[in-house]
C-alpha cells in the first residue's frame, strides 16, 4: 500500500514522513529530489532553482520526470510533496494503475495562521539538512545534530511563504475533491503536536 500526504507547506509533511519511514515505507520527497539536483549543479538544478526562490511549483512534466525515475520497481513508497495538482495527480493514478497498485491519501489539515508561523521560524543545517525550529527550547542556533550552520531557505521568508499558500489554494486544493472521492481518503487534524498527529495517522492506518 503506497501513501500520499496533502497539506499546506508547513503542515507537517515532512515529519510524519519520517515516522511511517521507521515503519518500512520508502520515502520519497519531491522537494529532496529536486534540492539534490540544485545540489549537484545539474541543468536541471539550475532550472528550478529559480521556479522554487520565487515560492512557485516545478512544472508537472519536470517533477514527473524527477519522481518516477525514483520510485521506478519500488513499493510501499510514501508520497511526500507529491502530488501538487490535479495534473500531477491524475499523472500518478495512471502511474499506479499500470503498476498495479493501491493508494492511500492523507490530508494533514491546519489553518494558514498555524502553517505560516511554522514555516517562517524554519532553520536548515547547511551540512547535514537537519531541519531546526527557532522556538524550540533546545535551540542555539547551530544544528543539534552536527552542530552545523543554519540558513533559511528562500522559500521559507514570510513573502515566500504568503505566496506558496497562495499557489497551494489556487492549483493544489482541486486534490482535496478529487482524492475525497475515492476510497482510502483520511483527514487528520494537523494543528496539534507532531506526537498526536503521528497517533491519529497510524490508528487510521491501522498500523
């Protein structure tokens, strides 16, 4: 069974990816994928590198083309940022379909205020890639776990952030109707704590 999480930027994606990973799931995130192509310097990299500084979504044909080369003879995989619109989405249930397999569909649901402060006090580790949060109480301003620089990412300054909102409204909230119509469709409020989302997912996931 493969998974896919919805939701704002900022809601939570990323860290409920990390627990259903522990369990078995091959996690593969369009935003590493395409951070790691920036990172090598690739044509590719310097393509999108300036679509996701200006806060807007990588072309469907280019995300496509990034993630099915990833997930290619793979099962169990856990959809993280992936998809974004109904384009992308009808891409993959074609995908899975000739793949011959199954698919369920989280949405992790909070409010623009929630998702904004989140992702607005967002540090990232240049070394490791560790992802801080300058509220915490345990942060000093290095990275917790190789003591590494810290930086925010273009697309997590409050205009940025205001504009990826903006974009997830107008192309990526046509998901939410699409997926609510097929079967395996779950919602999880996402406003509260990563230990009680985590909970809520694996109960309805069974697991």
């Amino acid at each position: 069974m493969n998974i896919i999480l919805l939701g704002y930027p900022g809601a939570g994606k990323g860290s409920e990816a990390e627990n259903l990973k522990k369990r078995g799931y091959y996690h593969v995130s369009t935003g590493d994928l395409i951070r790691e192509e920036i990172k090598k310097e690739s044509p590719l990299g310097k393509q999108v590198k300036d679509i996701i500084s200006k806060g807007n979504l990588v072309p469907d044909a280019l995300i496509a083309e990034i993630l099915f080369s990833a997930i290619k003879g793979k099962e169990q995989v856990l959809f993280d940022g992936f998809p974004r619109t109904l384009a992308q989405a009808e891409m993959l249930t074609k995908y899975l379909q000739n793949a011959g397999q199954a698919v369920k569909v989280i949405l992790l649901k909070t409010t623009e205020e929630i998702v904004l402060k989140r992702l607005t006090s967002r540090r990232l580790c240049k070394d490791c890639g560790h992802i801080e949060n300058i509220y915490s109480p345990s942060y000093t301003g290095k990275c917790s776990k190789c003591g590494g620089e810290l930086y925010t990412r273009p697309d997590d300054t409050l205009e940025s952030a205001k504009h990826r909102l903006e974009v997830f409204k107008k192309e990526t909230e046509p998901l939410l109707e699409y997926y609510s119509k097929q079967a395996g469709y779950i919602t999880v409020d996402a406003s509260r704590t990563i230990e009680e989302v985590s909970c809520t997912v694996k109960r309805a996931l069974e697991l």
